[in-house]
C-alpha cells in the first residue's frame, strides 16, 4: 500500500508501480526519474537494498534523518555502557522503531554496533562518560529518569504513567543498572514476569518498555 506524505506527495517506491515493494529492497528505479531532492541518484540508478520503510526508498540518508527529526517521539533512551554489552545495538535498532528522540551511551564511547542493523545512521546518539554527566543532562533538559530494572521497591510497568517527556534508562545484561543509575532516577519501573527465570534480555525489556510509552502515549485509530 502506498504512503502518503501530506507534506509533499508520495515520495516512496510505491509512486514507482514496476517496483516491488520487499523488505529485502528494490531495483533500479524503472522510468521517468523523479526530480523530488529527497531521492538519492545512486540509488535511484543501482536500486536500494537498506532496511529502511517504503516510505524512505530511495531516500538520501540525510533526507530520512531531516524527515525523522519531525516525527520523533519526546521520550528518550539511556544505556550504561560498561562491559561492551551486546544488547546496546539491538536497544539503538528498537529506539529507532519506536522513534526515540535520542540514545544517550553512558560509559564507554564504543560499542558493538552490530545488533543495530545500521540504524544508528538514522537514529541520534550521544554519549556521557560517567551517571553524574548524564543525570546533570537529563535534569537540565527537564527529562525525568525512569529506570527499568527490577529490584526491590519498583513500579509494575502495567501501573506505572510515564511521563510523556522522559529518558528510560537500561543497564547490562546480567548485573542490571548500577547503584549510581538507580540513586538518579526518579522512578523505577519493573516489567512483569510468570515464568521462571529472574530476568528477561536487555534489548527484550527496553522494546518492551519502549512499546509501553507508545502506548500510553501515541493516539491510535482504524488502520487504513
């Protein structure tokens, strides 16, 4: 199905009707060239095998970054970065999905990017060497620290509000956030469990509380 942009018309693959739309991507583009400037004419002549939406086929990497800039969601996403976890990507590819604001990578500057499917290209990620660099940030941009995490006294996420303005913040696999991230936030948010393990996989828990703020915060109706 196409999509259509109120903005400028349709501007993806399907305004091309001999492209086949597939998540594995499209060929060169067939027939009359478009002269809209978000197209990319490498990709317009070589075809675009990225993972991107068909809405940004063909779509010069800055064009989507601008585009997403206005589209954005007003909650943000933190991870502690100390043991180069392997989760980090995989929380960058879903904060993209989600359209976070911003990643924010406390700790180490490096991380492994390979969970993140390329989507960091698109998605904005900053970095604070230490929690107190981060916790002055997120007070000075008035974001409130939501914690995901479950230790003792924490909020069931089924009953928590976020606050539509906030940074969620994820620690490593295994220890969980530090004591240092858990003494900044304002509020710390556990997700419900059944079975018998004590702990679900760092990515799985932040799309989960990602998801859990576009609930409560992204109006939704009749699919067209």
């Amino acid at each position: 199905m196409s999509e259509t942009d109120p903005g400028h018309g349709t501007t993806d693959a399907a305004s091309n009707p001999s492209v086949e739309l597939s998540a594995g991507g499209v060929g060169p583009w067939v027939g009359e060239l478009p002269d809209d400037p978000h197209y990319d004419p490498e990709l317009l002549a070589a075809g675009d095998t990225r993972n991107v939406i068909d809405r940004y086929r063909y779509w010069r990497m800055e064009a989507i970054v601008a585009d997403l800039d206005e589209r954005r969601h007003p909650f943000h996403v933190a991870i502690e970065n100390w043991q180069h976890d392997m989760n980090i990507g995989s929380i960058v590819r879903s904060a993209n999905a989600f359209a976070a604001d911003t990643v924010h990578i406390i700790g180490r500057r490096r991380w492994n990017k390979r969970g993140a499917m390329v989507t960091d290209r698109y998605q904005h990620v900053s970095n604070h060497p230490d929690v107190a660099s981060f916790a002055d940030f997120a007070r000075d941009a008035g974001l409130p620290i939501i914690a995901i995490d479950n230790v003792p006294g924490s909020v069931l996420i089924e009953t928590f509000a976020f606050p539509a303005r906030c940074v969620l913040i994820f620690g490593q696999e295994g220890p969980g956030l530090s004591p240092e991230a858990l003494e900044a936030a304002d509020a710390v948010v556990e997700i419900s469990q059944f079975g018998s393990t004590r702990s679900i996989n760092a990515s799985a828990a932040a799309a989960v509380a990602m998801h859990a703020w576009i609930l409560q915060h992204v109006p939704f109706g009749p699919k067209a």
